[in-house]
C-alpha cells in the first residue's frame, strides 16, 4: 500500500524528537540534492549525502519510492503556503507576482520536471494538490480583476511558465537563481502585455498523466 512520510516541524519539538526533526530534513535536502540530479540513483546516495547510515534511513523511509513521494508532497506543500502568503496582497496583480517569484526562489518545480512519474501519488496528497488548485485560480481571478493580466492567461499557464523558470539549471546556485529570476521579469511582462496569445491554453489534466510511473 503507497505510503508518505509525515515531516514534523522542528520548532514544536523537543529534544529528541527535535533531533529527529533535524535529521529528517537533512535526509529530505540530501534526496532533493540526489534525485534532482539524477532521478535513477539508489537511495544509498542519499544516506551518503546526509552523512547518516542506510539502516537509519530506511527506519524513517521504508523504501526510494517513499523517499520520492515525500520529497514531492513537501514540495507541493511549500508550494501551497507560498501561494497563501501571495494572496495576502490586496491587489490583485502584486499577488500574482509575487506568488510566481515566492515559488520560482523555492525552486519546487525542478521536482516536478525531474521527478514525475518516478513514484505513485497517494490519497494522502490529493487535499494538498486540490489546495494548490484552489489557489491558483483564486490567484488568476483576482489578477484579472485588477485589469493587468493579458486576456487569455488561465490558471494551466501558470506551470507553464514556472517550468520554464525551473529549466534553467547550473552548476553555481547563485547563479541559476539569478538567471531564473532574468527570465521570469520577462515572462511578467509578457503576462501585462496586450495582444492574442497563440494557441490553446493547457487543457485541465493535460500534464497530470506524467505523474503516473511508466507514462
């Protein structure tokens, strides 16, 4: 039965168990290090990379495709709460700006260019994916609202375009986060311009079947 690994958060915890915390999240930035490199590798790199052993981590991750799910679900919950936090914004427009700049610095999808189809989502995922849904329509309402969104942009453009920012991978970090940031000032300001936009928008589910091993 498909299972997912459940992240504690570190400031409510206690000795430990606060402990315990840390070294789950040295596990998960170690996997996302790993896998993000190259998705075939054995977890064994993981257990390298995080500088704990094989057995420890197969005490808290039963197998890769667990590793993998969890890592996935983390992502799509940072991506949730970016989101959230973008929506505070009065207007309309600034919080779509700043939901596309809040998840391009998270880098969560880079996760999902390398990572899916390598696991089977679970049940325990879907309230999280229809949360990010929810926002993101919510974010694309509120943007043309406010007058300043090209007609035509839908809510399926958003991953569009967060990809394309996730693309650009180099070596140096620093850099890569700033070259992201390059591209995604100029994709904004195609989302402000007038004009047709070329061809249907994403079909709703068009890209869900690559999160299906083996398609």
């Amino acid at each position: 039965m498909p299972e997912t690994v459940e992240v504690p958060a570190q400031r409510a915890l206690p000795g430990r168990k606060a402990q315990a915390a840390r070294n789950d999240e040295r596990i998960l930035e170690a996997a996302r290090e790993v896998f993000l490199a190259d998705a075939a590798a054995p977890i064994a790199a993981v257990a390298e990379r995080a500088g704990v052993g094989i057995s420890a981590l197969y005490r808290r991750y039963s197998s890769k495709e667990v590793l993998l799910r969890t890592l996935c679900h983390e992502g799509l919950r940072r991506y949730n709460t970016e989101a959230e936090a973008a929506l505070r914004d009065s207007d309309g427009w600034q919080a779509l700006v700043d939901f596309l700049e809040r998840v391009v610095d998270a880098d969560v999808h880079s996760l999902t260019t390398h990572l899916a189809g390598t696991f089977t989502p679970e049940p325990s995922m879907f309230p999280d994916v229809q949360r990010a849904g929810e926002l993101n329509d919510e974010i694309i309402r509120r943007a043309h609202e406010s007058g300043r969104l090209r007609a035509g942009v839908t809510t399926a453009d958003l991953g569009l375009i967060l990809e394309a920012c996730a693309a650009i991978t180099l070596p140096d970090k620093t850099r890569s986060a700033q070259l992201r940031r390059r591209i995604l000032a100029m994709l904004v300001d195609g989302l402000a311009a007038s004009g047709k936009l070329p061809g249907p928008a994403p079909e709703p589910g068009e890209f869900a079947g690559r999160w299906q091993p083996g398609r």
